[in-house]
C-alpha cells in the first residue's frame, strides 16, 4: 500500500492525467531475445523489441505532428534508466519512416548516447556549442549526431541557459 515504485504498466495509468502509449519490455524478459536493446530497431528488425519501439515511434510521430511540435526529450530519473536505448530506437523508427533525425546527449555527467550512436562522446558537442563554438554533427545511418562535448565544456548548469533553446532551434 505504502510502495510508491512503478513496477507495472497499470502503475502509470492515470497518474498527473499521463496517458501511457507505449510498454517496452525488458530485454532479458523479450521471447526472440535480442543481442542487445540499444539501436535494436536498426540491427534486428524482425524483433518484438523492435516492433515495441516502431510502435512507440508511431505513438511519438502522431503526438508530435498533431502539437507541431518537432523535438522529443527522453530522460529517466536515475542513471541506468534506459534513455540512450529509448532515444536511439526512437531515432532510428523516426528515421525508417523519412524523417530528418538529430540526436542530442545531452547527458553531461554520464554520457552514454553518442557511443551508442558510433561517436566519440569526447569530441566537441552539446557543451562546446553551449558555449558558442560551431559543432559539427556526427551522422551514421542517415542520423545526425551531437555528442556532450570535450570534457572541459561539459558543464551541466549550462544546460538550463537560454543557450540551450537556440542550439535546439538550429537543430
């Protein structure tokens, strides 16, 4: 009675008028057992996971386009929550389906999501661009790329600057 843990989807229903569009399973628990859940979509399409994720996608694509909206932030309340596999399965889902992809980390602490994306999470990125340097991005299967930055750039406060919004506009 007293758990305030989500432990399962039914958990989430309801809670601050949140709508639930999508369940990823964990990979250990997936049937067709994926080598791994980061860019599955892209690497084993024939998967569950992988269609767990173009489902999501589908749900994310039609949330943005009937707001207009054209950015998506995924973050996850403590280290090892699985935004780097969401946000990569999402880029490559909204990818296949003709959109122009930029992916951000803009994980400064830990970074995680641009090796997962073939970047070197040390070169210039996020926070070098924060700080007004020009970045070039990163692409690999037709998905662009900004790491975190040099380690010296990575300053975390700079991410709740004004900064911020304008390197997102540009993306």
């Amino acid at each position: 009675f007293l758990a305030q843990r989500v432990r399962f989807p039914r958990d989430l229903v309801g809670v601050g008028g949140a709508r639930l569009i999508g369940v990823i399973p964990d990979i250990d628990d997936a049937p067709t057992e994926p080598k791994a859940a980061e860019l599955v979509v892209a690497r084993e399409p024939a998967t569950g996971t992988a269609e767990m994720f173009r489902q999501l996608s589908t749900a994310c694509l039609k949330g943005l386009d009937a707001a207009g909206a054209r950015s998506v932030a995924v973050v996850t309340s403590s280290p090892g929550g699985g935004s780097p596999t969401v946000a990569s399965n999402l880029a490559a889902s909204f990818r296949a389906a003709g959109r122009t992809v930029a992916v951000v980390d803009a994980n400064l602490r830990r970074p995680r999501l641009a090796a997962v994306l073939g970047q070197d999470p040390d070169a210039p990125g996020l926070g070098d661009m924060l700080q007004g340097q020009e970045v070039q991005p990163h692409v690999a299967n037709g998905i662009s790329g900004i790491g975190p930055g040099t380690v010296a750039n990575r300053v975390v406060e700079r991410v709740a600057s004004d900064e911020i919004r304008r390197v997102i506009a540009r993306l």
